[in-house]
C-alpha cells in the first residue's frame, strides 16, 4: 500500500489530531534503548553501534550536540542571560540544561500548539506532573543527559513565559509574541524549522527573523531534520504522514552566512537505516551561529 502524505494546510490546521505531546514524547524518548534491555535512556559507555536503535541514536546526538553548542554559546556570556526556545514542543530538556547556568536569568518556551504549551505549563506548575513513567522521569532525564538532577526545578524557576508560535505566516507575522519579548542571547530550536516552516523562502524568513531578534554575538543553536520531506509522529498512525520542508546543508549554510551569522559549527548524523515508514530523513543537522550583523 503506498501512503500518502497530506499537505500543509489540512497539517497545519489539523495539528492537534496529528500531534499529541505524551505519544510524540513516548515514541521519541522512551524506546528501548537495546534488544535485550527495557531501560529508557541508554548507558553512555555503550557506543552507537551497540545501540541497535536508529531513533536512540538520534536522541543520543540531539542531546549530546546541543549540550557542547548551548553550553559553549552560553561560557562567555555574562548575566542576565536570556534564552528562546522556538517551538519547544513537550520536549524541554535543552532549556531545562539551558536553566543550569548561573548566567542565564530568563528562558521562554514557545510553541504553535495549545496541547505542547499546556505540557510545558504543567511542567513548571506542577512538579512531576509530567513524569510519563516510573522510569521516564525529567528528573531521572536530565541525570542521564546532562549529569544533573535539580535541572528541573532550575528550569521551573527561569521560565516564566510560553508563548504562542506560528513559523508558517508570511513576513514572520506569527512570531510577534516572541518578538515582544527579544532581544535573546541565545535562540534554540530543535527539530521544528523544517515542521512549522511551509517552504524555503518561509525557512529563509525565519533565519532573518531569529538574526532580528537576537542581540549582536548572540547565537541561533538550530538542529534540523536534513533533507527529509515527511514524518509521522505517533507510530500507532503510520498513515498519518506529514510533509516537512526539505533542507540541505549547503542551503542552510549559505542562507546563515547571506542573512548576518557566521557559522562556528555543523555536526551531522547520518541514519544507517534507509527505508523507515516513520520518516525519510537522512540524518540530523545541528547548526551553531552567531550574529555578525543585523540583516
Ligand atoms: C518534531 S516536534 C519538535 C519538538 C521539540 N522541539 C523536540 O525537539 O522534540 C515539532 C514542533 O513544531 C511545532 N510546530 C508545528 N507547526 C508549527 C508552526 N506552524 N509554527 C511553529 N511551531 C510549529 C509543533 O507543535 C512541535 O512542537
């Protein structure tokens, strides 16, 4: 049977049937991390290669590669530092690691749908309301990433605000609440350009309105899907497919550098699996920029 993919508008105006935060988490967060093994967050001494598990691999690099980016992005920053998440989604272990530096002061989450901002919310308001198991707690995720359990209440304390966010809108009209609130030293964004963005000149759009945003020499840490059209993003629907705008490395990096940022560093990880009805993503590219100029 061959699947379809459905197209922008009927995704965008449908999020919610596609999306929901707690399956999206569990699929994403909690596989089993070998063939033999239940535990949810794979020892840090086996390598890749024994993983067995494309998607843990993937997680493996989101987390390691945002922690050296956001960790030295933020080092020679002095207080008050003030941090964006764009499109933060349930998942907030980066700000939570965000939150463990002294100099950062603020953090905003943001994000399009109601039912992510509420998780995010609850996170904050309700300490482990958002525990999704015994064994996939944030205190226990933020141990395992980032060797540190008191992130949580770190976080809990530095965001304050989770604003609504929609990248799709021409001229960037729908990042007005996130502009009230700039400018950032640091703007993250994981695994969503490529979601919310309805094309490349939206994508392009969205790097001049992140360089807008941004103080001079502050910096746009970005980790993207690399050339990758659709996804699914719960595994019980694996006809629900939806389409992602399609980017290259070549791409990112030429439209960074013509819209004001240099480029410190590109890290990528290539999937070995080929065919997976989840996604055809080839990889992941993380991005670290810094402001050169105002665009
Ligand atoms: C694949 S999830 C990534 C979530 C999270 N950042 C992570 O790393 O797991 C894609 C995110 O993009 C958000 N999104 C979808 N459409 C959007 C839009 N038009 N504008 C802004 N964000 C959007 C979704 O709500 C979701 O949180």
């Amino acid at each position: 049977m061959s699947l379809s993919t459905v197209s922008f508008d009927e995704k965008k105006e449908n999020y919610g049937r596609f999306f929901d935060p707690e399956s999206y988490l569990k699929f994403y967060f909690c596989q089993p991390t070998t063939d033999s093994n239940q535990d949810v967050f794979p020892s840090w001494s086996l390598s890749d290669r024994e993983l067995n598990n494309e998607i843990v691999r993937a997680i493996r690099f989101k987390v390691r590669t945002m922690k050296f980016c956001i960790e030295n992005a933020l080092r020679p920053k002095k207080k008050p530092v003030k941090v964006l998440d764009l499109s933060t989604g349930p998942f907030c272990g980066n700000v939570m690691f965000a939150s463990g530096f002294d100099q950062v002061t603020e953090i905003v989450c943001s994000d399009f749908l109601e039912e992510n901002r509420k998780y995010i919310i609850r996170i904050i308001e309700v300490p482990n309301s958002c525990d999704l198991s015994e064994a996939f707690t944030w205190t226990k995720f933020t141990k395992w990433a980032y060797g540190n359990a008191d992130l949580v209440n770190l976080f809990r304390k530095k965001c304050r605000e989770i604003k609504f966010v929609d990248m799709s809108k021409a001229s960037a009209t729908g990042m007005s609440e996130i502009e009230s609130s700039a400018p950032y030293d640091l703007i993250n964004s994981e695994w969503a350009f490529c979601e919310g963005s309805r094309d490349l000149e939206n994508y392009k759009v969205l790097i001049q309105k992140c360089n807008k945003m941004l103080q001079k020499g502050g910096s746009l840490v970005l980790l993207d899907l690399l050339e990758q059209t659709f996804w699914v993003p719960d595994a019980s629907r694996l006809d629900n497919r939806m389409p992602t705008v399609c980017v290259s490395q070549d791409w990112l990096k030429k439209t960074l550098i013509q819209n004001g940022f240099a480029v410190e560093h590109i890290i990528l990880h290539f999937y070995e699996q080929k065919h997976s009805p989840m996604f055809n993503a080839k990889g992941n590219i993380l991005v670290w920029a810094s402001k050169t100029h105002e665009v």
